[in-house]
C-alpha cells in the first residue's frame, strides 16, 4: 500500500471515528499537538476537540468524499552553515 493509500484510509477512518464518537480511535489517529481548526476560525486542541465529539457538542452523521488530492514531498537536505561569522 502506499503512503496516498494509507492517508486516504486514515482520513476515512478518523471520519468514521468521528460519526461513532470512538474516542479510543480519535486519540490513536491525532497527535496530541493537532488542533482543529473550525470554518469560523476557532481553534480546539486535541482534547477539546474529542471532548466536544464525545460529548454532543459536535455531530457528525455521515461523509462522503469526492475527491482527495494528496501531494507527499519528501526532502532531505544536509547543510554546513555559519552565520555571522
């Protein structure tokens, strides 16, 4: 499988998560640094975030998804630097 692949299932998967409140599954898939940040611009860490899932505050019934575009860079650079001096 490949790493678009294993993105793509993740994304479903948290999705899936997200509609079941699996808190358990929530807390497997996000870090502990990712915050969520709503349309209205609010931000909730992670804890707030399955908290509010866990607790009604945000419900997700279903997802359908048309389209994932997914752009993997990877890079690996090796610098020899000084500044100032």
């Amino acid at each position: 499988m490949s790493d678009k692949e294993r993105l793509i299932n993740l994304y479903h998967d948290m999705y899936e998560a997200m509609i079941k409140k699996d808190e358990q599954k929530l807390n497997e898939i996000h870090d502990d640094s990712f915050v969520l940040i709503h349309m209205t611009g609010m931000k909730q860490n992670k804890n707030e975030y399955i908290n509010a899932i866990k607790n009604g505050i945000l419900n997700y019934f279903s997802e359908q998804t048309d389209h994932i575009e997914i752009r993997l860079i990877y890079n690996r650079v090796v610098r020899n630097i000084s500044i100032y001096g």
